[in-house]
C-alpha cells in the first residue's frame, strides 16, 4: 500500500547490528539535520517542499551510533538546480558504510561529507579531489568566508562559475540555481 512505511533492513556488520530505513517525511529528517544545523545547511535547503520529492534519505541505526544519508538523482531537479546527483553524508561513519553498502546513490555525484567519512567513502567512490573543500558561512550581509575574501553569487556570474565548473570536466550550473540556493541558505541560516 501506498501509505505503509518503508521497511527496515537488519545488517550486522563485525558483530554490530545495524537498522537501516528510508526517511520518507520531512519531520523524520529535519531533528536529525538539527543536530549539526551549520554542517547541514545544504541538505536542510532539499527539505523545501520542491526539492524534497527528488532525494532519497536513509538512516542506519546502531550500536557504534547513527548515519543518515540523502541522495539526489532526479534529472529535473539538476536542470532547475543546477547541481545534478548529489550525496550528503552526515554520522557514525560505520553506520554511513552500511548504508553505502545497501543504498549506494548515483556513481558520479556532488559529494557533503566530514573528513572523517573519507575512508568509507573511498570504498564506494572514487574521490576526485585530495582536500575538503573550504568552508564558508551565509549571514544576512553576505557570504563569509574563512579563508579567503568571497561574495554572494548571482546571475551575472554564471559565466564564470561554468568555467571553472567544466574545467574540473563537471556539469554546469544554471542562471537561476545560484540565487535560488541563495535565498534557500539565506531562510535556513
């Protein structure tokens, strides 16, 4: 039936039992984002009620601690998005295996995770770039940044961020996509 919850898959995996279930409810994701709101910014900006019905979210809970897991895969959504298949990883980095092992998302994908999930990761991905990418802030004022002078983008600087898109040999992003993460960041921060 439609309206049946997903079922929970039971792994165990060295001796630690794991339930891995598919979130499907806005309500079921966001106190876990909550926890760490700044990390998770950006996949608090997919519970938009446009964005939500193209990402898949799974949690796995155990006894080393939880994961949770959200996957972008619609072609719709990178169109208007600009940002194609996605992968937000946030948790107990064994948790975050076994939901890898089971719900592994597209091959190629705009990778959110912590360092230390680079050794989990590195057995389902092949990671392109050696370093994290750096961190920046959104505050009413602006964009801040902590290593370097930065701006919010708009429009006008589709151009450029293509061309340092597609020289990394990466899809481009879209005029709209840029302001519309903006103003979604802006009203989650």
């Amino acid at each position: 039936m439609e309206n049946d919850p997903p079922p929970v898959e039971v792994v165990t995996k060295d001796g630690v039992t794991y339930r891995i279930r598919q979130l499907t409810e806005v309500s079921q994701v966001l106190p876990r984002l909550e926890r760490d709101r700044v990390f998770a910014v950006y996949a608090i900006c997919q519970l938009e009620p446009e964005r939500f019905p193209y990402t898949r979210w799974y949690v796995a809970e155990g006894e080393t601690g939880e994961a949770l897991v959200m996957s972008g895969t619609d072609s719709l959504r990178s169109e208007f998005y600009g940002f194609g298949a996605d992968l937000f990883c946030m948790g107990d980095p064994e948790a975050l295996g076994v939901i890898l092992s089971l719900h592994p998302g597209p091959r190629f994908v705009y990778l959110w995770a912590r360092p230390e999930h680079r050794p989990i990761l590195k057995r389902h991905y092949y990671l392109q770039r050696g370093a994290p990418a750096p961190a920046y802030g959104v505050t009413d004022e602006g964009l801040l940044s902590f290593d370097c002078n930065a701006r919010i983008l708009t429009g006008t600087d589709v151009g450029q961020v293509n061309r340092l898109i597609w020289s990394m040999r990466s899809p481009s992003i879209y005029p709209g996509a840029v302001n519309r993460q903006r103003n979604l960041v802006r009203r989650v921060c």
